[in-house]
C-alpha cells in the first residue's frame, strides 16, 4: 500500500491524498460505507459501484467470523469474491464489537473470551487468531486487536487498557509477520491509538503507535458517548504525533460535521453506521440540515427527496412518497433512504477533497457546518 499527500489546505490541517492498494486507488479524504455482515444493508453491489461510488467498504471480523465463519470464507476464495466487490475493502478487528454486542465477556492479557450475540456460544479473540481470521477474510487493510473503553472511563482503567492494546499490538504484528497472505494481494495492517480521554495517554498511545512504523495509523475509543468538543480535542492531539506521510483513520465517526471538523485537523479516513442505520429509521441527512422523513409535514409535500440530485433517488422519488414508504413500512423507503444517505456523504467528502485542493477547504467547512446544522 501507499499514500501520496497531494495538497494540504492552508488555513488548516485537512490533507487530500491517494492511497494504492491491490484493489485500486482511494482518494482521500474517504467515507467507507459500513458493510458489517458482507453487505451495505439494503444496497446492491451495482447501486453501490454505480450511484454511491465508494473506493472502499467496510467489513467486521467479529461478525462475519460469527456468520457465515472463517471456513466459508476461504472456500469463497476471500471477502471480495464472495460477495462480488472488486474494489477495496478494510475489516474492524473485532476489537469494538466484541465490547459493544457480545455478552458475558471476560477481558484478560490473553485475548477476549465472549459469548456471541447471535446463539451465545462461547468464542476467545486473541491478537493471534483475529489476525489469522483477516488473513482469510482477505481485506486489503485490516485492524489491530485492541480494547476500546467506554465513555467516561476511570483514569486507570484507561492507563492499563492502553498499555494492554499496545502489549497486543506487538503481538499483532509479531504473529503476522508468521501469516502468509492467503490471496494475490497484500494486506495493510493498521495499528489503534487508545487513551480515552485523558490528553497525556492520548498522547503517549500516539507515541507508541506512530513507533510501530506502520503504513497507516488509526484512531479508536471516541465518539463513544463524549461530548464533541472532546473528541476533537483528542483527534488533534493524535494528529499531531502520527506520522504526517500516513494515512489517519479515525474509526467510527460520525455525523457530516464531525467528519468535517475532524478533516479539519487531519483525518483521512472515516467509517460509521450512521447514514445506513439512521436512514432505516427514516432520517436523510443533506446539505441543508436532517429530515425526519416520518414527519407529518412532508404527507403531502412531492418535491424530490433532495433538489441537489447526488443519486438517482433524490429526483425519482418525492418526499410524500418517501414518508409513506415509511409509514407503511415497505422496504423500498429504507432501501431509498440507505441510496441517498450513503450518496450524500460520499459527495461530501469528495467536496471536501476538492476544496483541500483548491485551498479554500476552511471556508467552505464553516459554511457547510452552519448549513447542516439544522433541522428541516
Ligand atoms: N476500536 C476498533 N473499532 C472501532 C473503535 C475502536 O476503538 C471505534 C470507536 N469509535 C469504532 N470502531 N477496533
């Protein structure tokens, strides 16, 4: 893998970049659809080529070692093939959804023993066999096993978690170094800066991340229930210390104006569930503010879903029969919803890069930021 940093915007730390992998180029800044269970929930492979447009998405080892398992998988010959995606995809370690979706979990220096959420079967993650398992799974940039802590979070607790994610990360990277690839492609391996909240872990967990000399870094443990204003405060601090001609991934994150303010102080990569799960619960994100399409105002309103035309949906469909998909519950709404959330978030990070590189990002931002910050 690499990245080419192609402009920085000048009146702040937002970078446009590119990085290479063996399933193309991405260009930065990215949002990665989340595609949890080896499928964007309710979008086809061809909608999501076609209209969305993603250089990459996101897949889960926790759950797709759940379901459909490790040894499907292989036989599939790897994530890519098995659901039809040629493009690149990136998988979570496990290292979140283990804490937030599986039950009676015991967290020990060996690894997390869990019992799944599907049938409550007893399963271990170690460093070791998550990064066997994203050896099969086969995507192109795959994650550290790490301990993401809850918000607020006792300072020692968050002390010992930090140094527990950096003791698992070296054994990471030492057992991958002892992996062969399964596939004709190498895998990017991502390391995960913790710390919760507290500035001087944040930055010693930076410190012991940008070390480990990796060809990109991430950011876990925010937007885990703190105010913004501490999670940017954080991610500036991290920033700062992770190497500059590497990528930034700072995981799970967020809404429009997160994902902006973080551009801001130099992420590259974002993911979150947002615009697919809250689009299943009837509310659009757009460029002027939130819609809950539920709401009684829009029963007879048949203007187009959103004038600014980003996918198909936004000018097939009117906003009356949106709501009415919704109140009938058809699955169309959600599937049209999902469409024109995941197409608005694209369009705004590829603005946002086309602004970087044209060096009025700081600008536009502030605009953008106080356009969406509203209710329609
Ligand atoms: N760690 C991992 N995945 C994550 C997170 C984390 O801290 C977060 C936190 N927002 C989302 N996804 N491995």
């Amino acid at each position: 893998m690499n990245f080419h940093r192609l402009a920085k915007d000048p009146n702040s730390k937002a970078r446009a970049g590119e990085i290479t992998t063996g399933h193309g180029k991405i260009k930065t800044p990215i949002f990665m659809p989340v595609g949890t269970v080896a499928s964007v929930k309710g979008v086809h492979q061809r909608e999501l080529k076609n209209d969305i447009n993603p250089d990459i998405i996101l897949g889960n080892t926790y759950h797709l070692y759940l379901r459909p398992q490790t040894p499907i998988l292989e036989k599939a010959g790897g994530l890519h093939k098995f659901m039809n995606w040629d493009r690149n995809i990136l998988t979570d370690s496990g290292g979140y959804q283990v804490y937030s979706l599986s039950a009676n979990r015991k967290i020990k220096e060996e690894g997390v023993k869990f019992k799944s959420h599907i049938d409550g079967s007893t399963h271990i993650f170690t460093p070791e066999n998550v990064m066997e398992i994203q050896r099969t799974i086969g995507a192109d940039i795959i994650m550290a096993f790490d301990e993401c802590t809850p918000y607020p979070c006792d300072y020692n607790y968050a002390k010992r978690s930090m140094h527990m994610t950096h003791r698992w990360l070296d054994r990471c990277i030492n057992h991958l170094e002892k992996t062969p690839l399964k596939y004709d492609y190498n895998q990017a391996f991502f390391p995960i800066v913790q710390g919760s909240t507290y500035k001087d872990l944040r930055q010693q967990s930076a410190e012991y991340i940008a070390n480990s000399d990796a060809v990109g870094n991430a950011i876990g443990g925010l937007s885990v229930g703190e105010p913004a204003e501490e999670m940017y405060a954080m991610t500036d601090i991290v920033c700062d210390i992770l190497p500059e001609d590497k990528p930034r991934y700072l995981m799970g994150v967020g809404t429009p104006i997160n994902i902006l303010e973080n551009i801001a102080l130099g992420v590259d990569m974002f993911d979150c569930v947002m615009p697919t799960r809250n689009a299943r619960n009837g509310m659009l994100f757009t460029a002027h503010g939130t819609i809950n399409i539920k709401n009684r105002k829009w029963a007879d309103d048949f203007s187009p879903i959103d004038d600014m035309a980003i996918t198909f949906v936004d000018t097939e469909y009117s906003k009356a029969y949106l709501r009415h998909l919704f109140t009938v519950n058809e699955l169309l709404g959600k599937q049209i919803a999902t469409i024109h959330n995941l197409g608005f978030y694209l369009w705004l990070v590829r603005e946002a890069r086309k602004h970087i590189l044209q060096g009025n990002f700081r600008t536009w931002k502030d605009k953008m930021i106080k356009q969406m910050d509203k209710r329609l």
